[in-house]
C-alpha cells in the first residue's frame, strides 16, 4: 500500500511494510520543532536509515536532530524517509501532517 499525503506542514508518502512497520518518506517539514516533537512521543522506534545502512532511533536522539536542523538551513527538512515501527503511532504521524 502507497499512500501520497500533502498539506502546508509537510508531504509524505506512506509505503507499507508488513514485517518492518511502515516506511514514510517526508518531503518539505516545515515545522522541525514541532515534528521532533511527535517523533519523540512515539511509542515504538523510529528509525532513521544512516549512510553506511544501520538504523538509528531518532527518538530523543539529539545528535541526529541537531544534524538534520544544521542540514535544513533552518528552512525545511527536504526529504526525511523513516521507518515508523509500532502501527499505533501512525496516527500520531498523521496528526502531525493535518496540522492537529
């Protein structure tokens, strides 16, 4: 399953993954601050694929964050593709993206 998702806070695109959870690509995360927020308050791991493969739990993980604002240029995150772990955390995911 495929799903597109586009409003003012961000666009992604949701592919489902049925033995690893969901896999979102983000594109354009405007609010950082508030996305690291629900990206904290997830229940399950979130993950973060790393240039040489391994995944990295970004929850409360400052570095990683850190790294993605100085990247952004405090603009926007272009493009983020995450794994979301625990199905009960997609819809914190998606309250993010409608803006609630």
């Amino acid at each position: 399953m495929v799903t597109l998702c586009k409003t003012q806070d961000a666009e992604m695109i949701i592919t489902l993954i049925w033995e690893e959870g969901y896999m979102v690509t983000f594109y354009k995360i405007h609010d950082i601050e508030r996305f690291f927020c629900v990206i904290d308050s997830c229940v399950g791991s979130v993950f973060l694929k790393s240039s040489d493969g391994e995944l990295v739990d970004i929850r409360r993980n400052v570095l990683v964050k850190d790294l993605l604002r100085v990247s952004s240029g405090k603009r926007h995150i272009e493009e983020l593709v995450l794994t979301i772990e625990d199905n009960r955390d997609m819809p914190r995911i998606m309250g993010y993206l409608i803006g609630g």
